[in-house]
C-alpha cells in the first residue's frame, strides 16, 4: 500500500517540473526521471520542483517545434493548424469563402468598376462639351 502511495506522490514533483519546462533534452532530465526521484525521495523532490526556474522561452521554441505557434493577441500556445485561438478567439486566417460568396463578392466588385468608369466617361463627355 506505501509503494502504491510512493507511486502517486511521486506524479506530483514530476507534473511540477514537467509544466516548468523540464524535462529539457540537453539536461538529461525526463518525466520518469522525476517521477522516480519523487516516488523514491517526495521530501526533497517536492521543494526541489518548485523551486526550480521557470525554462519558459524553451518550453515555447520546443513547443513551437512540435507544430504550436504563438497568437500575436494574447501570446498564448496554439495549434498550428488553428484558425481560431482557443483562448482569446482572436482569428489567424479569414474564413474560407463558399463559391456563392465569391461570386457576390466578384459582382460587387464589378458594379462598383462599372460606376467608377460611368463616372470617368461622364467626366470626360463634359470635358469635351
């Protein structure tokens, strides 16, 4: 029954350094690494997470490398893929168009070229008068 409990503690340390940027590659250290140290030594492990230093700048560029990218809102961590940011909902690309509104929008787009050259034939019919 200890070692069941020794076990469970010991996700506590581990989840702690864990979402402090550790495990970091080039230090050696990984989950089960932290897992075992606080199962074996909780006392110690325990104070030694918290007290660790924040590797947030690392945290984001290995994040970053696993396909997440920054919001320029809100600064948080999203999918690379997302297209809205779960946090802020600030949008990263318009919504894709259906080919109904791309047609209404080719046609706006074509009646105000014709009013804007109805305009200049005008202008230039005076000029000429």
């Amino acid at each position: 029954m200890i070692f069941i409990y020794a076990i469970l503690l010991g996700l506590i340390p581990a989840s702690i350094a864990y979402k402090k940027g550790y495990p970091s590659k080039n230090e050696g250290y990984n989950f089960f690494v932290w897992w075992i140290f606080g199962a074996s030594l909780f006392i110690v492990a325990l104070p030694w997470a918290i007290l660790l230093k924040s590797k947030k700048g690392e945290l984001e560029t290995s994040r970053a490398s696993e396909g997440m990218k920054k919001c320029p809102e809100c600064a948080e961590l999203v999918k690379k893929e997302a297209r809205i940011c779960r946090f802020c909902g600030y949008e990263f690309y318009p919504k894709p168009k259906t080919i109904d509104q791309e047609i209404e929008e080719l046609d706006r787009q074509k009646k105000e070229v014709n009013e804007k050259l109805k305009e200049h034939e005008d202008d230039l019919n005076e000029e000429i008068i």
